[in-house]
C-alpha cells in the first residue's frame, strides 16, 4: 500500500506542478494580451522540467508508464524556453492547450499495481 501511495504522490506532484504552471501562463497571457503588465517566472517551466527529471529517481516502483508520462511531460512543456514561452503569444496559447491536456491523461493515470 504504501508503494501505490508514493507513486500517487509523484502522480499528484506532478498534476499540481503542471496545473500551476498552466494557470501562470494563462493569467500572463491574458494580461499581457489586453496590455495589462504582469509578471512570469522561469519556473512555470524549470518547475515542470525539474520534476520531469526527477521522476526516475521517484518511482520507486520503476513503473514504466509513469516514466512515459514523466518524457511526454518533459517533451511537451519542460524543455521550452521560458523566454520564448513569455515573447509568443502562439507558444503560450500552445502550451496551455498541451498542458490541459497531459492534466487530462493524468487524472485518468492509475499507478501499475505493487505485488
């Protein structure tokens, strides 16, 4: 039992980290896309990037399928460029798009059963 919960709280770290970041993309895009000034941090995206590399050390259970999420995670918005992400409005629209949808196909994740 207590393997299952630790690979929820990478499951869970992860949405968190992810759902944070969205949120501080959005709410700079739609500042600055009125031309209200706002601030955003690198870590919206070094956030997500350090997790992401984290997440073979985490999985203490060496699921397979949380390492696949951990890559796509990494692939989709870790590595990005904060500066790019804050100079385009194109890059932020895509990020908040992919990143909606890797929350999506985290909340359906269900950690590979311990025997």
């Amino acid at each position: 039992r207590k393997l299952e919960e630790a690979q929820a709280d990478v499951v869970r770290r992860l949405i968190e980290r992810i759902s944070e970041s969205v949120d501080s993309i959005q709410h700079y895009h739609d500042k600055v896309s009125v031309g209200e000034r706002s601030a955003f941090y690198d870590s919206a995206i070094t956030g997500i990037k350090a997790l992401c590399s984290a997440i073979p050390k985490l999985n203490i259970t060496k699921d397979a399928k949380l390492n696949e999420i951990g890559k796509l995670v990494l692939q989709e918005i870790g590595e990005l460029d904060p500066k790019t992400v804050k100079d385009s409005p194109t890059v932020r629209e895509t990020v908040i798009r992919k990143g909606t949808s890797l929350l999506d196909k985290l909340q359906n994740y269900s950690p590979q059963p311990v025997n």
